[in-house]
C-alpha cells in the first residue's frame, strides 16, 4: 500500500524510473527476438543453398533424373 502510494505519486521519482526501466527492458527483448529471427533466417538460407548444390550435384552425376 505504501509503495503503490509512493508509485501514484510519483515520489522520488519511482514511477518515472520504474517506467523507463520497463521500457528498457521491452526494447532489449524485442532487440533480441529480431537478431533470433535474424539468425534463423540466415540459417534456413544456408541450408536451401546447400540443398540446392547437393541436388544440382546429383544431376551433373545422373542427367536423367
């Protein structure tokens, strides 16, 4: 109760601080959910590519297929 007076009031300017560090924290996890997906991404390329040149590999040894 104490402390929710001392947040509405802003007293010592918690809730400016609380808030900002909140704020901190949203853009730090959506910061690293984006280099996630980066990175999936990049991973999932790799792997096409490597697919691509096993499978034009494949048709050099047999032409027929």
């Amino acid at each position: 109760m104490l402390f929710e007076f001392a947040y509405e009031n802003n007293f010592l300017g918690l809730q400016t601080g609380l808030d900002w560090t909140g704020q901190k924290i949203d853009e730090g996890l959506n910061w690293a959910g984006d280099k996630v997906d980066d990175a999936k991404d990049w991973a999932s390329d790799k792997v096409d590519s490597a697919g691509e040149a096993l499978s034009s590999g494949l048709d050099f040894i047999n032409p027929f297929s």
